[in-house]
C-alpha cells in the first residue's frame, strides 16, 4: 500500500493523465503529426517488408547453397552472405522481368483494343439491356417503356457533361491529375528507396537484430522477457509463412486463371490474369474486388463470356479455398472464415490496403496468444471448469456444491494447518517450561549441598 500510494507513483498518474488530455483536446494535430512520421519512415516500412520476405529465399541460399563455403578456406567465408545477397535480388529481378515481358505486352494491347472497341461495347451493351428489358416484360408484365429508360440514362449522363459542369470537371481533373502525378512520383521514391534499405537489412540484420535484443534486455524487466520471445515467435511465424505463402498462392491463382481463360477462348485473358492474381492477395474479398470489373468487361463483350468467367472463378476459388491454400500456406493463421472476415475488416478500415493484406496474420496473433492465455485458465481452474464448458451435463447446483466442497477443503486445511502450528508452538513452551524447570531444581540441590558442607 505504501508503494502503490506513493508521492512517485501519483505523480506519474496525474502526469500520464494530463497528457492523455492534451492528446484529446488535440487529436487531429496528433494524428497529422502521427501521420507525417509514418509517410517519413514509408520507405523503411518498405524496404523490411521486402527484406523480410526476401530473407526466406536468401536463408536458401546462405545455409544450403553456399553451407560448405570457407570450410577449407576461411577467406572464402566472407564471401558468403554478399554471394546469397546477390542472387537472391538477381533471382528476384529476374523473375520480375520475365514477367513484365511476357505480361507487360499483352496487357498493353488488351488496354488499347478495349479502348478502341469501347463504342461498339456500349451500343451491344445497349441492345443486350433492351432485350433483358423486353424479357422482362413479356415474363413478368413488368410494363417498362425500354425506349424511355434508354434515353432517361442517355439524357442524364449528357446532362451532367452540359456546359456548366464543364468548368468543374476540368478544374476537378487537373487537381486528381496533380494529386495523382504527386503521389505516382511519391510511390516511385518509396519503392526505390525501400529496395536499397532492403538490402542494408538484408546486409546487416544479425548486428540490428543483436541491437534490438540489447535495448530490449536493458530496459525491460527481465520477467518479462519470455513472454516478448514468444509473441516475436508467434508474429514471425504466422505473418512471415502468411505473406510468403499468399504471393505465391496468388500467383498460382492468377496463372491458372490465365490457362484457363485462354483454353476457353475468352478475351483479355492476360489483363484479367494479372488482375485477379494481384487482388487474391487481399484475404476474403480479394476475389470479388478482381472479378467484379472483369465480369463487367466481358459483359460488355459478350454476356455468355461473363457467365463462363463467373464459372470459371467459381470453381477456381473452390479449389484455392479448400486444396491450393491450405497446402500452401498452412494450417498457421488458424484462423476461421468468420474471423478472417473480421480480421479483414477492421484492419481494411483502419489501416486502409495494408490493413487489409496485414489484418489477417496480425490477428491470428493475437487470437493465437488469447487462445494460449484462456486455455491457461481454464487448466488451471481443473475438472469444474471442464464441465462448465460441457453445456450437455450443464448442471448449475452440482457446480454450486462442488464450489463449496472445495471452498470447505480449503478452509479446513487452513484450520489443521492453524491447529498444527498451534499444538507446536505449546509443545516448544511446555518443553521449555520442562527445562527451565529442571534448570531451577538443579539450581537448588547445589545451593543446598553447599550450606551443608559449610556447616
């Protein structure tokens, strides 16, 4: 009580308590300030992004590739790590490049033939909309004048182009064209710069990691450092097996989606491809955010093409969700479809698209380390507890009684304890009492046998 009242101990509670004040009166400026620090440190969020996901393919290389190098000569041995370095960004790069020139034509002339062919889309589009209105009609007898619900769209969209909004929509379109060109300019630096810090962390992550481990030793309390570990463990296995595995299950999505689409002979095949692999990354609704515009594309083409297309992702989607991932990725996230959908969207809303692809494994690590904290409890509270959970045999007075036996166990060992230590404590007094008795009667035989041989 002394401690926890003490002058320190106030002090630093209204201290804290003024700041959390300060922090309310003042939380946009907070937030802005908060926010300029993060987009500073975007290109070192980047570039341990990449060199975390880029450590997987360099342990390869550096524990199995090159393992024997420097056995037999130790000048060699400093050639290992800038050896695994180099070809694991050689590989990389490679890859990236086979990609964009095998990917990059194609899409450039699915994009220009959808641009030239988008006037001949609308008007099929026009006449597939005056067919399913006429369907509807003669079905259901819905009675829509298709002539007039064409021409009330047609008036509304060149209504809203009329000379008066001219004027708004330039001014609107040079400030998303600055907005735009700003951010594209920012993107770019960012990249960069995050694959250069990329390989200082590559480069030098056993000395950053010692760092760490030291600051973290000197200033935490050292009961506490088990726990650290494990929630370190825990994060580097979930979210590094999660992000690793869910590039690759995407590229294998969006390869596939490719065979297949060419197999049938649907159009755009690459731009689709490339689309829906790079949104499967997004957890749950990855799949909707690539197949929504997809499907509308080849709606405009050709409806039946939009029906194989939903078949097609249908059935891919199935296959990704019940053999590809799991294999992939593992049984590591451990998460169910409910709590990937809430993972998705709390992060999603507040930490925008990284939110969404990091939502996922950060929360299978905290649903992981919860999960570890309740089973604890409940071992620890014993069969009563184990019953509780069984809502089959639920029986509320048997729990009532059985909370009651062991509350009266309990108190009688506290009693026999008490009663014990009580019996001891009259056995050393009374053992005491023994000898001090002893002690006088000796005392008093010796004073009597001198007044005898005085005598």
């Amino acid at each position: 009580m002394k401690k926890l009242f003490s002058l320190k101990t106030i002090l630093i509670c209204i201290a804290f308590t003024i700041f959390l004040l300060f922090i309310k009166d003042n939380i946009k400026d907070v937030w802005k300030l908060i926010c300029n620090f993060a987009s500073i440190l975007t290109p070192f969020i980047i570039g341990f992004l990449f060199a975390y996901i880029l450590n997987f393919p360099y342990k390869f290389f550096y524990t199995k590739a090159f393992a024997k190098m420097g056995t037999k000569r130790e000048s060699f041995a400093k050639l290992r790590k800038p050896l695994s370095i180099v070809c694991t960004y050689t590989i990389v790069l490679a890859l990236v490049v086979f990609l964009i020139s095998i990917l990059a034509p194609q899409i450039a002339v699915n994009i220009s033939s959808l641009i030239e062919s988008l006037p001949d889309y609308f008007e099929s589009f026009q006449k597939n909309t005056d067919s399913l209105i006429s369907w509807l009609n003669d079905t259901f007898n819905m009675g829509i004048d298709e002539h007039n619900a064409i021409n009330d769209l047609m008036s509304k969209i060149l209504s809203y182009f009329s000379g008066q909004n001219l004027s708004k929509i330039a001014g609107d379109t040079t400030t998303a064209l600055l907005n735009m060109l700003t951010s594209t300019t920012e993107g770019v630096y960012n990249f960069v710069m995050g694959i250069i810090i990329s390989v200082y962390f590559l480069s030098y992550k056993e000395s950053l990691c010692r760092q760490v481990k030291r600051i973290t030793v000197a200033f935490i309390p050292i009961k506490y450092l088990p726990k650290i570990y494990e929630i370190v463990d825990i994060t580097d296995t979930k979210c590094g097996r999660f992000l690793v595995g869910d590039i690759i299950d995407a590229a294998f999505i969006g390869i596939l989606t490719f065979i297949t689409m060419s197999i049938c002979q649907l159009p755009y095949a690459p731009l689709i491809a490339v689309l829906i692999g790079v949104t499967n990354i997004i957890p749950f609704f990855g799949p909707f955010i690539g197949a929504i515009p997809s499907a509308f594309i080849l709606f405009l083409v050709d409806p039946w093409d939009m029906v194989w297309f939903i078949i097609i992702i249908v059935v891919l989607q199935q296959l990704d969700g019940n053999l590809f991932k799991p294999k992939i990725i593992g049984s590591q996230v451990g998460l169910s479809s409910f709590w990937v959908l809430f993972s998705v969207i709390v992060g999603g809303a507040l930490f925008g698209i990284t939110g969404f692809i990091l939502g996922t494994p950060i929360y299978a690590v905290i649903y992981s380390l919860v999960g570890k904290k309740v089973r604890n409890s409940i071992n620890d509270k014993g069969k009563i507890a184990q019953e509780a959970l069984d809502f089959e045999v639920l029986n509320y007075a048997k729990i009532a009684e059985e909370q009651k036996r062991l509350r009266e166990e309990k108190e009688n060992q506290q009693r026999e304890r008490i009663k014990k230590l009580i019996r001891h404590n009259r056995t050393e007094n009374d053992d005491e009492n023994i000898d001090s008795g002893e002690k006088s009667d000796k005392s008093n035989t010796s004073d009597d046998s001198d007044e005898n041989s005085d005598k």
